[in-house]
C-alpha cells in the first residue's frame, strides 16, 4: 500500500494511473505551508510534507505528496507542481512538472492572498476546477489536465526512486 497526501481527485487518478496494481491509499494531510505556496521551495516543501505526514499517518513504507504553486519570475507568475515520494530510510524523492506563465490578471489577486484554484474557477466560471482540469487544464485549452501533469511527475518519482540502490 501507498499513501497519498492528499485526496484531490485528480492527483488520486494520476498516482492510480502509475500504481495500477497497488493499493492507494488516500489522505487529507496538512502541507504545513501557505494554501498558495509561492515559490519552488515552498511548493516542494509542501509535497514533502505531504509525502511523510501520509506515510506517518497510514503506517506504510511509501508516502507520496504532491503540491501545486506559483513562482514568481522574470517573465511573470508560472504556474509549477511538484511530487515527492518518502520511503523508509531514504531521502525524499523530488520531482517537477511544466510550468506556464499565469495571465497577468491573476497577479494581483494571488499577491492579495487568494488561491489559485478560487481565481482559475471564477476566470473559467466553473467550480472545483482544481479537482478537475486545473488551472493547466483551463490554460491550455484541454490539451494538457491537472492529471497529466501530475501522471508526469510521479512516473519521474518512481524512475528515481527505483534507480536508488541505497533505499531497498
């Protein structure tokens, strides 16, 4: 059994497309950062904090977390996602996904405080965007989802955490 920190339906789906045959087991476990998280860091902290507070809670060998944030750049706010996998006596593996610059009409909001998954719902005049699509989603037209993305980064968690022969 896997622990996942989260129990957003998307991230559900994408760690069930990469451990087809194992049992997941889904959590809601705090990141221990901001609801917004705003930079690299903060966002990998976050999944890392996700990754053991699941493991913890379930007892198991393997805890995933996976957290989505903005980081601010020269070009303007990006949308990043980041996953890691904690397993026993290892360091946590991390891993990124692609990144798009957010429309500049999101800038002031997320700097004020908000969450992206309030802003993307109200400029997609959907709900629950975030458990769905995602901001991505809605950014590129359908062509790339929330779950994609984070499809993409556990198969990079696992591929590494596999090639780590100090962990097994």
């Amino acid at each position: 059994m896997i622990a996942l920190g989260t129990t957003n339906p998307a991230k559900v789906r994408a760690v069930q497309a990469v451990f087809t045959t194992t049992e997941i087991k889904a959590l809601s476990v705090s990141s221990e950062v901001s609801a917004q998280p705003f930079s690299d860091e903060e966002t990998v902290e976050g999944a890392i904090n996700r990754a053991r507070n699941a493991k913890v809670e379930a007892n198991v060998a393997i805890g995933i977390g996976l957290e989505g944030g903005v980081v601010e750049t020269d070009r303007g706010l990006l949308l990043c996602n980041w996953g890691a996998l904690l397993a026993s006596d290892c360091e946590p593996v991390i891993a990124g996904g692609l990144r798009i610059p957010l429309p500049e009409e999101f800038v002031t909001p997320l700097k004020s405080g908000r969450e992206l998954g309030e802003i993307i719902d109200e400029y997609a005049k959907k709900e629950n965007v975030r458990q769905n699509e995602g901001a991505i989603g809605i950014l590129t037209g359908g062509y790339i989802s929330r779950e994609q993305v984070f499809t993409d980064i556990v198969k990079a968690l696992v591929g590494q955490y596999k090639q780590l022969k100090s962990c097994r």
